[in-house]
C-alpha cells in the first residue's frame, strides 16, 4: 500500500470538496475505504437475521407490518452501501465471498441473540441509536458516494430509533411481566451496544488515518461518549436502569462517566466466538447458495438481452 500524493487530493480534502471515484486517490485511502464500506454493507445484511427471527411472531398486525419495513430498510442499506463500495473499484462478488469465507468484519452486535419481543424495541432503541450517532457524521465523510448515500440510510435509521422507543414505551404501560422483560432486554444489550463504537481510540489502528481523510470525522470514545450522554436521559423516560452501577453525571467533564468495557468478550466475538456467529455465517452461506439460480438466471437473461437483434 502506498501514500503517495495524488494530483489534487490533498487540496480537495482541505477545501472539503467532496472526492469522487474518478479522482486520483491514495491507494490506502482506497483500500480503507473499501474496508470500511463493505464492513458496513455486511453489517446491514447479517443485521437482518436478529430481527427477522420475530417476524413470524410480532404481536400484532401494525408490529409485524413496522418490522416487515425495517428489516426490507436494512436491505436496501446494504445494497446501497455495496453500490457505494464497487464505485471503488471491488467487486460486488469479491465483498460477498469475503464475508462468506470470515475474512472480512461485520459488526461485533450482530452475533447476539434476540431471545423476546423487547429485543426488538431494543434494537431499534440502543443498536439503531449507537448506529445513527456513528453515521450522521459519515453524512459528510469525504467520498462522495459513501457520504450521500448515508443521508437516506440515516433518515430510515432514524425512523428504526423512534419505532423501537415506541414499542419500548408501550411494553412499559404494560404489565408488570412486560416491564420486566424491557428491563432485561436492556440488561443484556446495553454493554455490546456500547462495543459497536470499536476499541478506544488508543487501541484504534484506523483512527488517525481516517480521521485525516475525513472518512471519520468523530473518533470511537468521542461517538460513545456522545451517545452515552443521549441515552441516559431517554432511559430515565421509559423508566430503566442502565446496568453500570458507575454510570454517573460528571459536572466537571459535562459528561457522564460510564464503568470499563469488556475487551475481551468484545474481541473474542470480532474473531467469531460471539454466541451467534456460527448460526449468522450459516444463515448467510445458506442464502447464498439458495440463491445461485436466481444469479444463474440473471446471467442468461442479460446474454440474451446482448445477443437479440435490434430493430
Ligand atoms: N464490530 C466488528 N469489528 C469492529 C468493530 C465492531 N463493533 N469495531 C471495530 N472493529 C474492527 C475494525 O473493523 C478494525 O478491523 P479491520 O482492520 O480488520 O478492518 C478493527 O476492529 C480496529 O478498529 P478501528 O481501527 O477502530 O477501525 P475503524 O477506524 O474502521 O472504526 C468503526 C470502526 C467505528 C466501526 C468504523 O469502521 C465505522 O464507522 N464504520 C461504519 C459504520 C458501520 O460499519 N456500522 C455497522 C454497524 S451499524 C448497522 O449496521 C445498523
């Protein structure tokens, strides 16, 4: 990988001019890029799976409908993004066969289970919550493409916060069964959510390169700092408890100060140990496969489409 100056590259960056896919770029921003993005693509499509396993079950007519829309959102998310991501030069195959073969990353929240209906209303409320406070900025992220097609991305993601809230403040008007299984829900995804941000900007190794290129524009701490501070007040609303007895308004800092982060676990599942990994990574081979004769189909209809006459 390189870093040689590329005519104008640099000059745009300072301007905030937006960099297009015809425009001369360092290798290693390139290849960052297209780290980033497809990362993020797959992330969209694995973050299919948790919710999808409660479509069948959602309680009613207007939930089932909301999560239908979500879930189909997340999809269109990732094609988007792989759109994006191919501007650079990689194919949509390549990305695909990375993620089916483990050696690309996908988000480490994906790999938990979703074990009751306030799984759902959680997603929505802390998973889309972290993900809107990590990618409103990437909205003015250098590269064009990865930039605009984060506005609309974000617009939904948004919509996927406020139905999550909203099913949460429902199952808290509930029974005392139903805000106990709120409370739980949020028991066990308040620490992997706060992982999605990635490791301390220390132990970042992209950070400062990103941050440079204005592919990042907020480090790690500083987007988990931002969305800690948002949170805890919309958990005093819906009546829960965060589960961090050091969770606590910091006058000083003008922050709430929050207790450590499991490394360990969050590594163990960034390397496939999660408690859902395996299931996820089979999930997606399955569809894969399942759907070679719709690729295969495809194929022959665009070669017949090049191979009929014109009048
Ligand atoms: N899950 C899995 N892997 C992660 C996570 C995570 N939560 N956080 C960091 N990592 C990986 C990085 O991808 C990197 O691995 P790599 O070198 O093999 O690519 C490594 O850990 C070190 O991390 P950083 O140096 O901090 O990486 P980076 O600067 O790329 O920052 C971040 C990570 C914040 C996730 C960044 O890539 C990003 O903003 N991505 C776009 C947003 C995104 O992907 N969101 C997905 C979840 S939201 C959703 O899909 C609804």
């Amino acid at each position: 990988v390189t870093d040689a100056p590329c005519a104008g590259f640099d000059e745009k960056l300072a301007a905030d001019i937006k960099i297009e896919p015809s425009d001369p770029m360092p290798d290693a921003y390139r290849k960052t890029l297209i780290r980033q993005i497809s990362q993020h693509a797959h992330s969209e499509i694995v973050g299919m799976l948790p919710e999808g396993n409660w479509i069948t079950r959602a309680p009613t007519l207007k939930r089932k409908a909301i999560l239908l829309a979500k879930v189909q959102d997340e999809g269109g998310h990732g094609l988007y993004l792989y759109a994006a991501a191919e501007t650079l030069g990689v194919s949509r195959d390549t990305m695909v066969a990375a993620l089916l073969d483990g050696s690309a990353k996908y988000s480490s929240i994906f790999n938990y289970p979703t074990l009751s209906w306030a799984d759902i209303g959680v997603i929505g409320w802390l998973v889309d919550g972290a993900a809107i406070t990590n990618q409103v900025p990437l909205c003015r992220c250098s590269y064009g493409p990865y930039a605009r097609a984060m506005v609309r991305v974000c617009k939904e993601e948004s919509f996927h916060q406020r139905q999550g809230y909203d099913l949460l403040v429902a199952m808290m008007k509930g029974s005392p069964a139903q805000r106990a299984m709120v409370q739980e829900a949020v028991d066990r995804w308040w620490w992997p959510v706060l992982m999605m941000f990635g490791p301390h900007d220390q132990d970042s190794v992209h950070n400062g390169t990103s941050m440079k290129w204005g592919i990042k524009r907020f480090s790690n701490d500083d987007l988990r700092q931002k969305f800690v501070d948002a949170t805890v007040p919309q958990a005093e609303v819906l009546g829960v408890t965060l589960p961090d007895p050091d969770l606590k308004w910091n006058a000083e800092r003008g922050h709430y100060d929050f207790g450590a982060i499991d490394w360990e676990e969050f590594w163990q599942v960034v390397k496939g140990n999660g408690p859902c990994n395996r299931e996820r990574m089979a999930a997606r081979i399955k569809a894969h496969e399942d759907g070679a004769w719709v690729r295969e189909a495809a194929r022959v209809h665009a070669e017949k489409k090049i191979a009929r006459p014109t009048h």
